[in-house]
C-alpha cells in the first residue's frame, strides 16, 4: 500500500469513526431521553420541577444533538465526496441526515423555547388557554422527536445498505 492509499484509508476509518459518535449521541440521546428519562422524570417527579428538570435536560441535549448532527452531515458530505457511490445513494443519505437536522433546529429554536416560555408564565398541560397551548406543543415535539428518530433510523439502514454492498463489491 502506497502513502496515498494509506492516507485515504485512514481518511476513511476516520470519517466512520466521526459517523459512528455522532449518530450515536444524537440518535442514542434522543431515544434514551424520550424513552427513558421524559417518562422517568415525569411519572416520580412532583410538577412544576418535572418540567424544570425535563426543560433544562432537553436544552442541553439539543445543543449535543446539533454538535453531533453539524458533524454527521459533514462526515456524510466528505463521504458522498470521496466515495464511488451513485449520486442516489449519496442524495439518499445527505437528505435523511439534513432533514433530521432541520427537525431538530425547529425543536431547539421554536418548541423548547415555546414550551418553557409558557411553563415559565404558569402554563400547566391542558388547564386553561395557555395550558392547551402547551399541550399543544407538547404533541408537536413528541410528534417531531418520533420523526427526527425515525430519518435517523432510516439513515443507519441506509448506512449498513451501503457498507454490506460495498463489502460485498471489494
């Protein structure tokens, strides 16, 4: 093996390694949080510190999820670069992760906000007009959480795809 071949070998290990890490607390943080610690914190936690605790946990995470996501995508863009895949295969791929991405900044930059400017003004799930506001919104990140996992799954499908072909090509 040449100097190049080995650079590009290792160019390549790297690039896996930062896919693995970032799909990994992105996708595995979103589903620990919603399938584990929401319904943990919410079920023995007495309110309104069930929702402090859940707004501060969620805040923090997003800012992990869009580090780990910035990196996934351009890992998968150094990817659709450097690879001998067909531009489908690339496209497939670089959507899946970029509208992930974009489902988890609407969560970071108008629901989390949303939800803990109304909890902050006393909104209680379902009471009241702000309450079926925050119930509301509540329902949308639920709903954009399940979607944003589900565009990840797909992704790791589309990943394993991908390398069992390629593995199967060499």
């Amino acid at each position: 093996m040449n100097d190049l071949q080995s650079s590009f070998a290792i160019a390549q290990t790297l690039q896996r390694v930062v896919r693995y890490v970032a799909i990994s607390i992105w996708l595995g943080g979103l589903m620990t949080l919603g399938t584990n610690v929401a319904p943990l914190i919410f079920r023995n936690v007495p309110a309104p510190a069930s929702a402090d605790a859940m707004i501060l946990v969620f805040l923090r995470f997003d800012r992990f999820a869009i580090a780990a996501a910035i990196m996934l995508l351009g890992g998968e863009i150094a990817w659709a670069i450097g690879s001998k895949v067909s531009k489908a295969s690339a496209l497939l791929r670089l959507s899946l992760v970029t509208i992930a991405l974009l489902v988890r900044l609407i969560e970071a930059v108008w629901l989390a906000p949303a939800i803990s400017a109304l909890h902050r003004n006393g909104a209680v799930r379902g009471i009241g007009r702000l309450g079926e506001s925050l119930e509301q919104l509540h329902r949308w990140a639920e709903a954009t959480g399940k979607i944003e996992a589900g565009l990840l799954a797909a992704f790791v499908v589309a990943v394993a795809w991908f390398e069992s072909r390629s593995a199967r090509s060499d």
